[in-house]
C-alpha cells in the first residue's frame, strides 16, 4: 500500500515536473549567439572619403542629408598645397569645427597622413623615408588634440602608395591604428572596383567595394552611372555584406540630380542596415570575434551572463549584439542599469547599450565587458 503510494506520488511529481519544464521553458532566456553585425543588420554601408580639400564640408552635408556614416580622411597639415582646390594649413584648420561636429554626428575622422606624400613609383625606400613617425604618429596626435574623437582606427594611404610593403604596413599598425585603406592600383583603374564585400582579411592593406567619383589623378575610366553603381549595391544588399565605397569629394556632383546623391538616396535609410564608418566596422569585427559569454548563476535574477575579453577598452569601446529567446516581459540590465528599447535608427553611435524585440527574439546591444542580468 506504502509503495503504490509512493509510485503514485511519484507519477504526480513526475507528471508536474513535466509540466513545470513546460511552462519554465517558456519563462526562460536561452542565449543562442551573437550577431554578426551590430543590432542584427541584415547588410552594412561604410563610407570613405579622401583628402583635406574645399568640397569635404560639402561632402558631409551631403551624406547628412541622408545619413550615410563615413570616415572622413584628411590630411592634417596640408602644406604645401599641391593644387587649389587642395587647402592651406590655415584652411584645414578652418575645417576642425565641421570635423567636430561630424564626430558628433556618428562620423569618424581618420588619419591621411599630415602632407598627404605621393610620388611615383612608391620603392619601398621612399616610403620608409617618408612613411616617419612626423605623417604616421604626427597625423594621429594632430586628430586627437583637435577632436574629441577618443582613438584614430583609421589610416589612410596617400594616393593608395606604399599600401604593400609590409614594412610600412607594420608602422602603420605600431601606431595603433587597426585598419589601413588602400586605393590599389590606379594607373590600371584598379581602384575603381576591387569588389570587396565583407571585411578584408589584410586590414593594414584593406579594399572597398567601389569608387564613387568622377574620374581624376591617374585615372583611365569612371563609373558615375548611378544604375550601374546601385546595381553593385543591390548585389551585396542582397547577400547581407558589406558595401564600403570611397569617393574623393573634389571628383562629384553636388545637389539631388548629381549622381552621388542620387547614390547615396538609394543606398540609405534601410532600418536593417548599420551605417557605420570604417574603423568602428573592424573593431566590432573583433570585438564579435575575442568576446566570451559565460552564463552565471542566476541568483535572483532569470538569467545573467558575462561578456568578457581581452581588448583594449580604449579601441575596443564599441558594443556588441547578443540574440536571445526571451520572453515578452523580459527586463534586461547591463553592469546593473536597466537598458531601454532601441528607438530610432541605429546609425547613429557604435557604442550604445538598448534591446530589441523581434518576436521570440530579443536583441541586445551592449558593452563587450558586462554582465547582464534578466529579470
Ligand atoms: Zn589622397
């Protein structure tokens, strides 16, 4: 009698464990990975634009208008100018509020040297001659004391010389800067179209995807028809790329019937895509690739989970995507500060802490050293 009851009870218990994993798994925070792009974007634009010259202000009103994100590449100390359309050192210093406000703006500003040095063909003598530590380290230090940019990622080779000597790639790196952008081969139109379409495996040697410019310097051809140009776009759109173009700004038409902007109204506003400029790209690439997740004990909360890595804060400020299945009345807290959901787009920062819903899903976007916690 005792043991039938017993067996009985225990097919009670069994039978509401049963139901109680039932109804648990659907309160319960299963972690399943983390995002390739930031916010889990479908695909990403990344802009480029070179050289310290009258149009850039124009160039970033421009991408303001339709809230494309670039790395603005400027030569620090342009003197002296080698054309007029090029600026003084007096006149770039004119440009810095602009560049400040672009850095507001969710730009980035990198470095293209300080006299912007060129010179054909680029032995690898001249360029250890002239890739010193006055272009390399000097441009830098110059960006930093004139911003409020916290680090320079981005390094950007004059006229595309001495971009494959892995001497000079080395200084480059020393410097601290974590992606260098090339312009390959321009004397063969090389440059117009490497068809990079992720991120490039060589970043001290890094491609794009596409000029954007009229044709200029050594040149043969151009590609300025805006079908041609979108159908590029389309193609990695499609694929959930990478589509990083570069155009000089002293090489395009301005106004909303120029192709450029007709471009760049194609290109934008997609809410699965992360605007983003170059250097915070290559840094959320290894900032997804060297950050752990660790569950912890739950405590009191539903769930917590440790993102931790090696990287230096300092580079590595940018946040990171985890996707969970959450339920819907899930609460969500980063290092103990209860996030809020996304609102508005996400292009604008790199470094924000919120969620987002998407049925069963809940995307969070936070700091790669945290703890979260669920409630
Ligand atoms: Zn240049």
């Amino acid at each position: 009698m005792r043991n039938l009851f017993l067996l009985a009870s225990s097919l009670v218990l069994f039978g509401a464990g049963l139901f109680l994993a039932g109804a648990t798994n659907s309160s319960q925070i299963r972690y399943v990975g983390k995002t390739k792009y930031l916010n889990n974007a479908h695909a990403i634009v990344s802009h480029t634009i070179d050289d310290s010259t009258k149009y850039v202000t124009q160039c970033i009103n421009a991408m303001d208008k339709y809230d494309i994100k670039a790395t603005i590449f400027v030569s620090t100390e342009q003197d002296p100018a080698p054309e007029d359309r090029f600026l003084t050192q007096l006149q770039v210093r004119e440009l810095w509020p602009r560049l400040r406000q672009a850095i507001e703006n969710g730009h980035e500003i990198g470095s293209h040297s300080r006299q912007h040095p060129c010179k054909r063909p680029d032995t690898e003598a001249w360029c250890s001659a002239t890739y010193d530590d006055y272009e390399v380290v000097g441009s830098r230090d110059d960006i930093l004391r004139l911003t409020q940019q916290p680090y320079v990622w981005t390094w950007c080779y004059p006229c595309g010389h001495c971009a494959n000597y892995e001497s000079i790639q080395k200084k480059i790196a020393a410097a601290g800067y974590i992606v260098a952008r090339n312009y390959p081969d321009e004397p063969h139109d090389g440059h117009i179209r490497p068809d990079l379409q992720t991120w490039d495996t060589h970043p001290m040697n890094a491609a794009y995807t596409q000029v954007v410019q009229k044709r200029g310097g050594a040149a043969k051809s151009e590609i300025i028809d805006v079908a041609n140009l979108n159908a590029k776009f389309d193609e990695i759109y499609q694929r959930g790329g990478i589509y990083n173009f570069m155009s000089h700004p002293q090489w395009l038409d301005y106004g909303e019937d120029g192709f450029y902007e007709r471009h760049l109204a194609h290109i934008a506003r997609r809410s699965d895509i992360w605007y983003v400029p170059m250097g915070p790209l290559y840094a959320y690439h290894t900032i997804y690739e060297k950050t752990e997740v660790r569950m912890l004990k739950p405590e009191k909360a539903k769930a917590r989970f440790e993102l931790a890595n090696q990287l230096d804060p300092k580079i590595y400020s940018g946040s990171i995507t985890l996707d969970f299945i959450a339920p819907a009345e899930t609460i969500v807290l980063s290092n103990g500060k209860k996030l809020v959901a996304q609102s508005g787009p996400v292009t604008d920062h790199w470094d924000r802490e919120y969620f987002r819903r998407d049925g069963e899903h809940l995307y969070v976007t936070a700091g790669s050293r945290t703890i979260l916690e669920f409630q």
